[in-house]
C-alpha cells in the first residue's frame, strides 16, 4: 500500500505540438533546451543518434531529450506528430538518450479528440504515462559531452537577446577569440552566431504559438530592428511568414 502524503502535480511546459503532412524534415540545429515527441503514421523517417538510426514508425514513439545531437532522414512523406516540452526535473531520468517506445493508446486517444482543449489535456496525459513508464526502464544514455566553456556558452547564447559578438562571448568563457571560434565550431558544427539565430527562431516560433504577443512586439524581444527585419529573417528560416506560421498551429483530428 502506498501512504497517502499530499501530492505535488510535477510541472510539464509544452512549448508547441502539432500533426502535419511532411514531405520533407528540416531540423535547422537539433541542440536545444527542451524534450521531443515524434510518432508517424507510416514509416519513412529516421533519427541517427550516437551512431544508432531509430525508425518512427506507426507503433513506436521517439522521445528525445533536451541537449541532445542528432540527424534526421525523410525518405518518404508522412503524416507527422511533433511535441516539444519541458518537463520538471523530478520526473526525468538522469542522463537519458533518445528512446524508442512503444505507442502508447493515449496518443490515439489525444489524436481522435472532439476540440483542441480536449487534445491538449489528453496529451498532457500523455506526456505523464510516457514519463511513468520510463522510471520503470533500462534507458539508453545521452553521450553528448561538450566542453565546459562551450556549455556555457551555449547557455549565454540560449539566454541573450540581441546576442552580444563572439570577442564578448569568448571573454565570459575565459578563452581567447579565436580559440573560441575554433573550438564551438569543432563541438558544435556551426559559428556561434549562426546557433544564436537559430535559438532566437525557435524563440520565435514559440512566442507566436503561445502568446498573443504582435510580431512587433517579438521582434523587439528578439532584438531585431523592426518588425520588417524580423519577418524577413523568419521568412528565410521557416519558408514562411511570421503570420502564415502562426496561423498554422491548428487543432487537426486524427480521421
């Protein structure tokens, strides 16, 4: 028997989710600070982490952690099911890499909702069985290791908007500026502040889902210089305006 004690509800932010048809998968810069969801309803795209290809399929569910490396292959359109989110860390498992789960009938049950409210609070749901069933597994590692002085810069860059240049960056980290450039672009793949665009435009997307926030108003917190500056980087990164992308965040159920 379990004792009964008050219960404290963990926090679980989610940032954005949506079901879309996918004819191809741009994961601009997968490091990010937040987990993943994906589940397909047919095979056809791929996740290469730490040298390991995990199929979504229409039995399995992918979880993937915050800071974690890695690629994606579409090699066939497909309907298409994402989360990004944060859950609190008292329910998430130390050191966790990507897993491969089975689906769980919750996320049919969320996908065959009457309204968007209904959904949402069964992905909720959702979120909470996955997390369960994860403290009762053996689960893969995150093998990710990056520099200490890049780690905090990642964070630096994760945390400032406008982003300051990368001599200031490089004097925050201890290191001189060209020993910095090097080492972020050997442990990151790209310069610093390709990543901070980056971050600022998974900023973007998600002040456009889940504020009423104008696009002025984003673009000031973004640190763009108007709101014609703003829409045009975002255009270039999304292949959409700020305004079509917001639009787009529509409840679908799952026929």
């Amino acid at each position: 028997m379990f004792a009964l004690a008050p219960l404290r509800l963990p926090r679980l932010q989610i940032l954005a989710w949506q079901f879309l048809h996918m004819e191809d998968w741009l994961v601009q810069w997968p490091l990010r600070p937040f987990w993943r969801l994906y589940w397909n309803t047919a095979p056809g795209a791929v996740v290469i982490h730490d040298h390991k290809t995990f199929e979504i399929t229409p039995d399995r569910i992918l979880l993937i952690p915050s800071g974690c490396f890695f690629q994606v292959r579409l090699a066939a359109p497909v309907d298409h099911f994402f989360c990004h989110f944060v859950p609190d860390e008292s329910i998430v498992p130390r050191d966790c890499g990507v897993c491969s789960l089975p689906c769980p009938e919750q996320l049919h049950l969320m996908m065959g909702s009457a309204t968007q409210h209904q959904a949402e609070l069964r992905l909720i749901a959702l979120l909470f069985e996955i997390f369960a069933e994860l403290a009762e597994l053996p689960l893969p590692k995150n093998r990710t290791v990056l520099d200490e002085r890049i780690g905090r810069a990642l964070q630096y860059l994760t945390d400032q908007f406008p982003v300051a240049d990368n001599r200031s960056i490089a004097r925050k980290v201890g290191m001189s500026i060209s020993n910095f450039e090097h080492l972020f672009r050997r442990e990151i793949g790209i310069s610093p502040q390709r990543y901070s665009m980056f971050q600022r435009m998974d900023q973007a997307r998600l002040l456009l889902h889940t504020t009423c926030d104008s696009i002025e108003e984003i673009a000031m917190k973004l640190g763009f210089a108007d709101r014609y500056h703003f829409s045009a980087v975002f255009r270039k990164y999304n292949n959409q305006s700020p305004g079509a992308f917001r639009k787009s965040r529509l409840f679908r159920k799952l026929e």
